[in-house]
C-alpha cells in the first residue's frame, strides 16, 4: 500500500492493487471514530451485454439490481443485515447504471465487519425458490417506481434522449425483464463481474492500510479470475430524438427535467477534465449565483426546487437541470438564449476566477463526508483518474473552454424536456 499526501487538499491517500487484481484504497482519517468501507464493482444496470471467457452474453435489464438484492442472503439462513448491526454497525447497497457498491459504517468491530462485507459479497448463493421470492419484492419496487414522478419524469427524458443507449431502461428492469432472471443468470453475471479484479475497496477512517489488505487477501484470497468485457459504447447521434414529452400525474405542480445532450467522456485524465469544464458552465449558465437562476427566481419560473450539474456513465453524458414550474418551456428558452448570450459576450475574468473558486471549495467541503469521499474515490478511480488530483485539473481550466461547451452542447438540437403536469380534475356540473 503506497501512500501518496497531497498538499493542497492535506489528504493521504494509500493505493495498491493486491495479487488477486483487487484494487485497495484507504484514506486515513486520525482520531475519528467512524470508519466506512465501500466495496464496488465496476457493474452497473447498463451493463447488459459483455463477453466473458470467448463468449457473448445478453443478460436481461434489471441483473445488477437484483444481484446487489439477492447477495444479502448466505448459505445457513444468516441474516447479514443482523450479523452487521449485532456488531454496532450499519450496512446497504445501491445500484447505479454502471456501478453497484455494498458498504457499512462503524465504530467498534472494524476487522470483522470488513471479513463480512468481502464474505457476503463474494459469495453468490441464489436457490430458485429464493430468487422467485425476490422477484415478487421487486416487482413491488418496480411498481412504486412506476408511481413516483421523480422516477418517471427521469425515465421518459432517457427515453426521448437516446434511441440506443441502455439508460433509456430503468436500472430495476421491467416486470417482464425481470422474469427472465434466473439462477443460472445471477450467478454467470456474479462470476463475470464479482471478480476481484473488477472491484475495488475503499475504506475512510483511523485504520491501517496494511491490515485492511490483509483482510482482503485472508477473505477473497490471492488467485486472479477472469472477468467480464463490458459493451460501454451504443450508436447514438447528438440530436435529440424528441424535443418534449408531458403526461399527467398525482403531483401538486408541474416538474421538469431539462437535458442537453453531450459526447460520452470515456476515461482517463482528459475525460476529467472535461467534466469538470461542464460542471463549471452549469454553475456558468444556471448555477445558484448565475445571472440567468437570480432572474428567473425573481420572475417566479423557478423556486428553491430547482437544480443542476453535469451527469455522465459510460457511452452517455449530459448537461441536466430539473425542478418545478409553471412554464418549463419557457425556462428551457430562457436557457438556450442565456448560452447564446454567454458565448456571445464571453465570461469576465474575475467572474470566472470567482465561479472556479467556489466551485472549488464546494469539492474540497465535500472530503468532510466519509461517504462522499469513499463514493467519488471510487467512480474516479474506476474511470481512470485519481480523485485527489482535482485540484490541478482545475487549474489549468480557461474560461474560453466553458463558452465553447456551452456553444457545442446548448442547442435546440441537443435538448429535451420532460414534463409532468398535475392531473386535470373535471369540473363539477
């Protein structure tokens, strides 16, 4: 485990990457009680199509969330959830459209909860009987889904954005994709992507990095397996398929989710910096302290709901803002002629100065959280770049890059709105 300090930031990071291809990393954290430990695998929802020892596979939509769902039972009936807390710790999961993670915190019992994150996740144990039980719960979620405007509104952007890209289908699957997924299934995608060389651990607390590799190499042992070749690249144009879709639901006021479609970033240091070039022309265009969000406030077309970054995976990226409004459409023109009028008249110097400071400090505040600092250590690392080195990708921005996204991205073209209107209630005779 070499340890790297990086000034700016007054963090240590400790690398390495054991015999069996996991990649381990601790960020020490002296004198703090908590400890966290993610453990990741580079296996997301759209991860559907890969190639694992010469052959080509299709799995159905919906395999990486009923996996992270069905890796809680062990052998035995043991109860992992319990054995957790019984140690004074807290445990879950989530799934995203291309990375799953499985984490716990804790203050007391930190080795033996380590041995038991790696032991349940590292070991597939899926009876039909079982795996036909969780579909019923999935089901369930999949429905809830189905009722959630936030969920909803989002899904039918995807859908009016992309032909192609797997995005377009929710990360649970669909009550008729779920089906399909067996046993047989579970444990082929566990075998292709649970494999240590397709993980990584990262753990934030006062612990050693040398134990922590220990444990690592005592549970998961130090044998390589192969693993699975994801498909990360589906034939999609930079045009929107559709530039609006509305339906109607159980909601107070009309929400919106705006997005402006952008070229994939692949990985590597280059791909990070040009997401920070789009996170900085959101905080340009519609950010908290813009000219265009100050106005728009005032006028009433936006409230305290509203919100934006930049969001990419692997083959999709965009620019992305959502919230509620009476008049969607109207902020959706009122953006496109604020990024004409950015590009136009360019962004001053000291306003750029100032907008890369703040957004600056905002990543530096956000090491405080354990959870985030294991969360982003991992999605960078995984994308090929060193989370600790943001500072000098920063650096080297200009404000001339922030006009030309916002020249290539902020396009009628490029741009599709969802919308989610209230439901119209008939008037009584």
């Amino acid at each position: 485990m070499k340890p790297v300090y990086y000034p700016e930031l007054d963090e240590t990071l400790c690398l390495g990457v054991l015999e069996n291809g996991l990649t381990v990393a601790v960020v020490p954290r002296k004198g703090f009680t908590k400890k966290l430990a993610y453990f990741v695998t580079d296996y997301g929802s759209i991860h559907t199509e890969f190639e694992y020892e010469g052959q080509h596979y299709e799995a159905p939509a919906g395999v990486a969330h009923y996996l992270e769902h069905k890796l809680f039972d062990m052998p035995g009936g043991r109860d992992v959830s319990a054995e957790f807390a019984a140690m004074g710790a807290m445990t879950n999961a989530f799934t995203s459209y291309d990375m799953t993670a499985y984490y716990f915190s804790c203050t007391e019992h930190f080795d033996d909860c380590l041995r038991l994150l790696l032991e349940f996740v590292s070991t597939p144990y899926f009876t039909e009987e079982s795996v036909e039980k969780e579909r019923g719960i999935i089901d369930q979620e999949i429905g809830m889904n189905e009722d959630a405007p936030e969920s909803v509104i989002f899904e039918q952007l995807m859908q009016a954005m992309y032909e192609n890209h797997p995005i377009r289908v929710p990360i649970l699957g669909t009550c008729e994709t779920i089906r399909e997924i067996t046993p047989e299934v579970l444990t082929l995608c566990h075998r292709a992507f649970y494999t240590p060389g397709n993980m990584m651990l990262c753990v934030v607390g006062d612990v050693d990095p040398e134990g922590v590799a220990d444990i690592a190499r005592e549970v998961l042992g130090t044998e390589a397996a192969p693993r699975g070749i994801r498909r990360k690249s589906w034939p999609d144009t930079m045009d929107c398929p559709q530039s609006l879709t509305q339906r109607e639901m159980e909601v107070a006021m009309p929400m919106f989710n705006l997005a402006f479609k952008c070229e994939p970033l692949g990985d590597g240091e280059e791909a990070i910096r040009q997401e920070m070039v789009a996170d900085l022309a959101a905080e340009a265009l519609f950010g908290e302290s813009s000219e265009l969000y100050l106005r728009l406030y005032e006028e009433g077309i936006i409230d305290s709901s509203f919100g934006g970054g930049f969001e990419t995976l692997d083959g999709c990226a965009m620019l992305l803002c959502s919230g509620d409004s009476d008049d969607p459409e109207a902020l959706r023109d009122a953006i496109l002629a604020q990024a004409q009028k950015i590009t136009a008249e360019g962004i001053p110097q000291d306003a750029f100065l100032r907008m890369k400071r703040s957004a600056f400090g905002r990543r530096v505040r956000g090491l405080d959280s354990f959870d985030a600092t294991c969360f982003r250590v991992c999605a960078y690392h995984l994308s090929g770049f060193d989370y600790f080195r943001f500072p000098e990708v920063y650096q080297k921005i200009e404000a001339e890059e922030i006009c030309d996204f916002l020249r290539r991205v902020v396009t009628p073209q490029r741009c599709s709105l969802s919308i989610i209107d209230p439901i119209e209630k008939e008037e009584d005779a």
